[in-house]
C-alpha cells in the first residue's frame, strides 16, 4: 500500500469577456466560463503490462479557477482573476503489487466555454508558469528497520 504526493505551482492570469447583445428578445445571452483545475494522474502498470488506472479520489483534483461573465442587454461583461497558488494533490490507500510499477503526472486541466465572447489563461511568460514540483511515495506500513 502506498500513498502518493503531488506539488503543483500555478503563477497565471484567468479572464473571461462576454459581448454585449442588442436585441432584448434574443434568448441567447453571450456567456463566457473557464474552469482550471490541477490533478494528479495514476497508473499502474503490473508485472504482466497490463495497464490499469486506479478509481479517482477526491483529493486528487483541485480548482485552480472558476470564472463566469455574462452579457447585458446594454453592456460586455469581463472577470479576472490572478493565480499565485501551490497544490498538494494525493491519492492514498494504493495497493501496488509486486513487480508493478506506477506512472505518475500532475496536470493542469482548462475547460472552457464561449458564446460571443473569450477565455484565456496565461501561464507562460512574464514569470508566470505551471511547475511540478515532484512527487512523494510514501510506503504502508513502512518497511522493518534493517
């Protein structure tokens, strides 16, 4: 059994735009949203190749950020958000077999989603970046002394 530690870092700038419309009876309001999210990806691979990925846990994935604009009859909408964050994301009670060997990620996911309007998500350049920062394998229970 084993208990995997992720470290993620996120320096990045989020912002979502929706237009402004013109006619009031449109029923289709421009709307922009962004979802970020960090996860650490698990899986294992046992001593035959067979490839398999674990359930997910909750505590594997976190909201980097949540944004939503929504245009008025009148007036553009827009939200940002700067992001200056670390993530400790883990998967606990693994159980590895022998001869198994695990194949570990941290990622930053973006979902997104534009009607008359735009998402962007700065994470390269001008110090901003996404870094992993490295995993932690923790044994259970923990070998004997030798």
């Amino acid at each position: 059994m084993v208990t995997l530690t992720g470290v993620l870092g996120v320096t990045a700038t989020a912002v979502v735009t929706a237009d402004g419309y013109w006619w009031p009876l449109d029923p289709t309001t421009p709307v922009s949203e962004l979802d970020v999210l960090a996860s650490l990806g698990v899986t294992l691979v046992d001593a035959f190749g067979e490839i398999t990925s674990p359930p997910t846990q909750s505590t594997q994935v976190q909201q980097v950020a949540g944004l939503q604009a929504r245009g008025s009859w009148t007036e553009g909408a827009i939200a940002g958000q700067d992001i200056f964050r670390g993530y400790v994301l883990q998967y606990t009670d693994l159980f590895v077999p022998a001869g198994g060997r695990l194949e570990l990620s941290l990622n930053c996911e973006i979902y997104w989603l534009a009607y008359d309007g735009g998402c962007q998500f700065i994470a390269a350049g001008n110090g901003r970046q996404v870094d992993g920062f490295g995993f932690f394998i923790n044994t259970e229970p923990a070998p004997p002394p030798t």
